[in-house]
C-alpha cells in the first residue's frame, strides 16, 4: 500500500475514485519534478521564519513532505529527494555564514594592519626621540666641559680673585684692572655655562618621560597586534570550514541531481507500476465500501418495510382499513464524526507529513504537468516500537506483508454508521498483532510501530478512507 499516501483529488475534498490514477501520476510526477530539475541550486526558498529554530523546522518539514512523497516508490529515492531539499534548503544560511565569516577575516585584516601602522608611528617616535636625548646628552656634556674649563682657567689666572689681590696690595694698579675685567669676563661665561646644562637637564628629563611613555604604547601595540593576529588566523580558519561546507551542499546537491537525472528512465518506469497498483488498491476500497454501503442501506430499507407492514397489519386490526404506509426515502448520509475515531497511539506523537496538496517549486520537470499532488495520508513521527491502537472498533480486513511498498500493515473495515462507510489504514509496522478476520475494539492493540517496506525511517504512515475515497485523518480525530 501507499506510503507516502493515495489519489486524492483536490486540497480538501475527498477524491472521486474516477481521479484516482490521474491524482496519483500528479503526486508522483510532481514530487520527482521536485528532484529532477536542470541547475538545482536556489530550488528550495528559504523559509520565511522569525528565528532560526522555526527555520530549521520548516525546513525539515520539507525534506519529510519529499521522502514521504516519494518513498513508495522507492525508499533510497526518497531519501535522495530528502536529501535534496535539505542540502539546497542549507545552502543559503551556509552562504550567509561564509560571507559573514569573510566579512570577519576582512575586519581582522584590517585591524591587524591598522596596529602595524600603529607600531610603526610609534617606532618612528621612539626614534626621534632616542635621537633627540642623544643630541641633549651631548649638549650637556659640552655645558659640563665649558664650566670646567673656565674653573681651570681661573685657577691658572692667580686662583684667587683680583679684588682679593687689591687688598693684600698685591701687584699694580694695571693688573687690578685686567684682573678685573677677566673676573667679569669669566663669571658671564660660567653663568651661561651653568644656564644651558639647567635647560638642557630638564628637556633630557622631559624626552625621558616622553620616551618611556612612548616604549609602553609600543608595548601595549604589540600585545594588541598579537591578539589581532590569532583572531585573524581564527577567523580565516572559520571561513575555510564555511566554505568547505558550502563547497559540500553544492558537490552533494549536484551529486544527487545528476544520480536522479540518470535514473530518470527507471524512476518513470517504476512510477508507472506503482501507479498501476495504486490503483487496484484503491479500487478495491472502493468496491468493499459500496458493497457495505448497499447492504446496509438494503437492510435499513428492509427494516423500513417491516415496520410498515407491521404499522398496516395494527391498523387493519383496528379495524382502519384505509391506512396506507408512506414510501420508503433512504435517509442522507449522517456525521462521519458517529465512527468515534481516536488517536491510534496512546500518547502525543508529532506529525511529520500532512495530508494536502503540495505544489512544485517553480522551475521544475514536471513529467505530468499538473505542479502538484496530494498527500493522501498523514505521517506520524512514531520511534520504532512504539505501540498502534486501533482507531475504532471494527473488523480486520488485511493484516501482513503489504506487497506495494507498505511493509507490515493492518487495514480495519469499520462498517457502515448513518450512511457512512469507513476503513483506516495503518503501514510501516515492525509487527502485527492482529489477524485478517479478527473484530477488534477501539483502542484495541493492534501493530508495534517501525519502517518496513519503503521507509526511509521509523514512523508510522495512517490513512482513513470514507466512502471510497481517501481524506484527511484530521478531519475525523
């Protein structure tokens, strides 16, 4: 039986059984167009969510609506469709997060030449100023040396001042004069001396301050140029692995396409034939519904009469002769809502493939034309093991190995109720627990969940048929 789901018609109408084979071709066509397409990258959109989480999750969405579209046909296509839409629904945020890792490494670049700039001003500085306390030293050496040679010039002119000389009535009045005048002469010159080595201390002291402070801001350039350098080889690092894995989606992406595009032949061909058998499976719940239908109406009818003839029969006796049955009107068909469905497993288990139309991405090989195809069944996302439960009672019709691609399957016939004529259909199972023939209750257990026959995992694949066409389970739960 179908895993991915049968014809259906379309969205949210039941499927005329007449639209069966036709709705089936535009599944399936559809969903390989999917998949078979010229240039697959940029297929997939990105999804149109607020954060990243709801992102990923539509795009896992996707990749489940192209396996469980697909794989009934073929497990190990489906999983290359899967594969696809997930690989080319990454490719955009892979791209993203290189350009930014890139914009990275640009930033890092330019921080670490701006140090180096930096540095090297600073260098610059450093020198000038090394040059200039050079130039100062010097200076204060000559101011050092000319004080000193005016002392010893002093000492050589008499080693005592001339005014002294006078006093003591020492020499005549010719060399007080010019002892005098070299007195004075000496005294600006020593003053002049001991003016500049005070100057030039103090602009040695300030260059010494200046060069100290310019030596840390080297220091700290540096430390910071070091940090820069590991952030940039850090960054450059980040955006080859960005890249890498963007390299990989598009090898992938284009691996895959070129796989399914060689395969195209055979996947037409097996298409057909499932196809072919999809359509016998429908057909014949379709001719099992109307047979209940029938006899069920036919005993409602019956039913009918006999009350009528017994009411004729009461009249007659009571001597009204003139009672006349009204005609028979078969009543219109009730609420499918009477069958009383449950969920056919005890507790919240998520649904990972709707029921519904899925359109084609735009752009693709469409072998039917039609853009689309419907979902026919929902897919829960049940681990294996997971217990199954009968969604309401009735009578096991199929129970074992379904030969079109369903695995381990149970189908219940639940009857007919106001009119209604209902089975459920239950796939992938690791095991039954029930037997064709065997009346079951609701809640009843009936299968342990799995992936059997065409499965690209576990899960558990339920189908609901009312009046020989297939609709949403939801609409009955």
């Amino acid at each position: 039986m179908s895993t991915g789901g049968r014809a259906a018609g379309k969205p949210g109408a039941p499927v005329r059984r007449r639209t069966v084979s036709h709705a089936l071709s535009r599944r399936l066509g559809a969903a390989l167009a999917s998949a078979l397409m010229a240039g697959m990258l940029g297929l997939v959109p990105a999804a149109h969510a607020d954060n990243l989480d709801d992102q990923a999750a539509a795009l896992k969405q996707q990749a489940a609506d192209a396996a469980s579209a697909l794989e009934f046909v073929d497990a190990g296509l489906a999983k290359s469709a899967s594969d696809l839409v997930m690989y080319q629904g990454q490719l955009p945020g892979a791209q993203a997060a290189l350009a930014d890792a890139q914009n990275r490494v640009g930033a890092a670049t330019g921080l670490v030449s701006s140090l180096a700039a930096r540095i090297e001003l600073a260098q610059a500085s450093k020198d000038r100023i090394t040059a200039q306390i050079a130039l100062d030293s010097k200076k204060q050496a000559e101011a050092k040396s000319m004080i000193g040679q005016i002392a010893a010039q002093s000492y050589k002119a008499g080693g005592i001042p001339a005014n002294l000389a006078l006093i003591l009535g020492v020499g005549s009045s010719g060399d007080l004069a010019n002892s005098i005048d070299l007195a004075e002469q000496a005294m600006r010159s020593q003053n002049a001396a001991l003016a500049q080595l005070t100057s030039q201390k103090a602009t040695n002291q300030n260059a010494q301050a200046r060069l100290a402070a310019v030596e840390a801001e080297i220091k700290d350039l540096k430390v910071q140029a070091d940090a820069a350098l590991v952030a940039e080889q850090s960054a450059r690092d980040q955006a080859a692995a960005k890249k890498a894995k963007v390299d990989q989606l598009i090898s992938d992406s284009a691996a895959i396409n070129a796989r399914l595009e060689r395969q195209k032949p055979q996947i037409q061909a097996k298409v057909a034939a499932v196809k072919q058998q999809q359509d016998t499976v429908a057909a014949q719940i379709a001719e099992r519904q109307r047979k209940e239908r029938e006899a069920a109406a036919a005993a409602a009818k019956a039913e009918a009469e006999r009350i009528a003839r017994a009411q004729a029969a009461a009249a007659k006796a009571a001597g009204n002769n003139n009672f006349v049955s009204p005609p028979y009107v078969a009543p219109a068909p009730g609420n499918p809502s009477a069958f009383g469905l449950q969920h056919p497993f005890a507790s919240y288990v998520p649904i990972t493939s709707g029921f519904g139309w899925r359109q084609t991405p735009p752009g693709t090989i469409d072998f039917y034309g039609t853009g689309g195809y419907v979902h026919t069944g929902i897919d829960f996302g049940a681990p294996c093991g997971t217990p199954v439960y009968a969604a309401a009672a009735g009578t096991v019709v199929f129970a074992g190995w379904d030969v079109y691609g369903g695995g381990n399957g149970v189908k219940i016939s639940h009857g007919v109720i106001q009119g209604n004529a209902l089975l459920t259909a239950y796939y992938h199972n690791t095991s039954v627990k029930v037997s064709a023939g065997q009346r079951v209750s609701r809640g009843q257990l009936i299968a342990i969940s799995g992936g059997t026959g065409n499965s690209t995992g576990c899960h558990a694949h339920f189908e609901t048929w009312l009046n020989g066409v297939a609709v949403d389970p939801m609409t009955l739960l």
